[in-house]
C-alpha cells in the first residue's frame, strides 16, 4: 500500500496523539510506503533506518493550538493528485485540519479512515466554537471519512458524536516497546536533577501548554503540598509547555518549588530511566478529552502502579486496586489520599505495578496495534 497520513502535527513535536501516529507510521513502514502530510516544524526522526517521509504544509495562524491553512484543502489535493495514494489516514484530536483533510480526500475520491483520538472539548470563550464545530464540520467529517479508528476506549464506548457510528468504527488500542522498556540502558536520572538516592519520585508526564489545562496540573500541585513535607518526596514534571513558568510560579505561592523539578522534553531513553526510577505516575486529568492516557501503560510496562482520575479513557485503562487506582477529578484531598496510599504500602505498590505490566504485555504492544491497523486498511481497500 501506499499510505499517506494527515496530522495537524507530528512526533517528536506533540504528545500522545503524534507519538501513536508515529509508531503505526513507523510499523506500516516496513512493508508499505508511508508519507506524512503536517505542519509540524520538526522533521527529524528518533531512529535513522525509518522509512517515514514527510512532508510541511504551511499554515497562516493557530487558533489555540490548532494550525490554521487557508489554503489548506487546495493545497492537499494537489498534493494528493501528484502522488499515487491508495488510502489516506487523518489523524484526529483538533478540529479544522482533519476536516480539512476529509474534505480533501473525498475530493480526489481518494478513499479515507480517521483515527479519532478524543472529542473536542472546551471551556471558556472556547466552549461555544467548539459546540457550533461539533454540530457542523464535524458531523460532515464524520459522515465523509470510509471508516473510523479509535485509540480511545472512552469514545468507543461512550462518545456521543460516535455513538450511531459503531457499525464503522474499531478500537485500535495504543501500545509500548517492551523490547524498548526493557533494554533501554540506565542513566543517573536523580544525579542529574538533583533528586536523592532515599526520596521517592511523583511523577507526571505530559503537556504542560494554556491548551492542556484538562491534564489537571493545578490538582497535582494542591495534592503534593498536603504530603510532600511528610514524605520527603520530589514531584518531577516531565514535558515542555508554554505554562511551565506559570506552574513554577504557582509552586513558589504553595512552597514546594525545592521539590518540583521541570525537566522540559526529554530523550524517550531518559524518560523510561524516569518510569524506572519513580513510586508512582500520576494523571489528574479533569476532562473527556484524555480519551486514553499512554502515560499509564508506558509507567506499567516498567511494573509501577498509577494513579489517575475517574474520567475519559482513563477508567478504562487503570483496573482499579489492580493496576493503580482512580480518584474523582479535581479533587486534590483525594489524589493526595491516593499518594499516600500507595507511598506507605511497599507490597501493594509492587503487586499494581506487576499487574500493570502484565496487563501492558497481554493487551498493548505496537506490534498488534499496528497489525490490526494494517487489517483495516486493507479489508477496505478490498471491498
């Protein structure tokens, strides 16, 4: 096949969505031809033997994070007219490019699957774009696009654009290298940021920027300030953001800044040494728009309990007691209760984090999320 995939974005810029568009891309590679189609400004691959082509559109402004191409749609079908694609992949989990993209493909008739990350959510000034968006453009997407991919179990399952969609829709589960996981080689991670041999790391992964507020950020801070002095323990916060000065400022109103570390991106080698290294990951989100939360199985592949709020795809992710546990969103006197839970029980911290593993070996791998990718594109191309 020859597979052109869409992203407003993509890895290593982004976050979850990029990095799942980008380890199918990479698997689909090795037995097909794969070109990327993005306005992403970083083009530079984490392995050098990937077959991954990609390709810039421009784009005139950003709509929070959303790129905005007025050219958008004459631009990619002339993109896709020049080239011989067999199907088109559109990633989706902003609004305006992949419609964009839809609309495109089904100009040259060029047939389209969209992999559907999360709803599109907002609060604020946001919340009635994104409500005139979902009954308008994104219904035509949706009525437009061959057949429809979800990492997410929540919007499978309870989504209500996709609800009259199940006859056309899969859930394709995100995955890890356990190959990765287990060979990546160690690094001093506490030597370098300054974190003690005797403390335990809290940490977070994610996207710290304005327009990933729902990650609940401000929850984790108000949860840490209850327990740090008694526990000793360090918060480190993984991700770059245009936030992070806003949260350190926060952290210096609360008094825990000497014990919050911002390491900014970091190398993927790095951030295992940090799964590896750490009591507990935690994900307070407080929105449906975490429709899954690749955090949760990257910290269980490396056999540690999580903790993560009752909501989106989270709840059906973290087993409850089993693998980590859930609390209510935005409920800091709760998440810290949570902490301290698995922070005073040695045993239980280590029975949720085999199970996590165990878990992450049976059900997610990339391997079979890209094999049941590959079975969907092409049971459609032979229809």
């Amino acid at each position: 096949m020859n597979i052109l995939m869409i992203s407003p974005y993509f890895y290593p810029e982004g976050g979850g969505a990029e990095f799942y568009m980008y380890k199918i891309a990479e698997s689909l590679s090795k037995n097909h031809e794969v070109t990327v189609l993005c306005t992403t400004s970083e083009k530079e691959h984490p392995l050098n033997d990937d077959n991954i082509e990609v390709k810039a559109l421009n784009h005139q402004f950003k709509i929070s994070t959303t790129p905005v191409a007025l050219t958008a749609i004459r631009d990619m079908v002339l993109h896709i007219r020049h080239n011989n694609y067999d199907l088109c992949n559109i990633n989706y989990y902003l609004p305006l490019f992949p419609d964009m993209a839809t609309i495109a493909a089904k100009i040259c008739g060029l047939p389209s699957v969209l992999t559907w990350h999360n709803d599109v959510h907002a609060e604020g000034l946001l919340k009635l774009l994104s409500a005139s968006y979902n009954l308008t453009l994104n219904k035509l997407t949706l009525k437009m696009v061959n057949k429809i991919i979800t990492p997410s179990p929540y919007c499978y399952n309870e989504s209500k654009f996709l609800r009259n969609l199940k006859n056309n829709m899969e859930w394709v589960p995100p995955g890890v290298d356990i190959k990765k996981y287990e060979y990546t080689p160690l690094k001093a991670v506490r030597e370098e940021y300054g974190i003690p041999a005797n403390s335990d790391i809290i940490l977070f992964v994610g996207v710290m920027n304005k327009a990933t507020s729902h990650k609940g950020v401000k929850t984790l801070f108000n949860a840490f300030k209850k327990i740090c002095k008694d526990t000793g323990s360090f918060l480190v916060m993984v991700g770059k953001g245009n936030m992070i000065s806003n949260y350190i400022r926060i952290c210096k109103d609360l008094e825990i800044d000497e014990r919050v570390v911002f390491t900014g991106f970091i190398e993927e080698s790095t951030l295992i040494n940090f799964y590896r290294e750490s009591k507990i990951l935690i994900l307070p989100s407080t929105t449906i728009q975490e429709g899954f939360g690749m955090v949760l199985i990257e910290a269980n592949a490396c056999g540690k309990p999580v903790i993560g709020s009752k909501i989106g795809g989270i709840k059906y992710v973290i087993k409850d007691g089993e693998t980590g546990l859930l609390v209510p969103p935005g409920d800091p006197d709760a998440l810290a209760d949570a902490i301290m839970k698995i922070l005073d029980d040695e045993d239980l911290a280590h029975r949720m984090g085999s199970n996590g593993r165990r878990m992450v070996m049976e059900k997610y791998t990339w391997n079979k999320s890209a094999k049941m990718t590959e079975r969907i594109f092409e049971n459609l191309l032979n229809k």
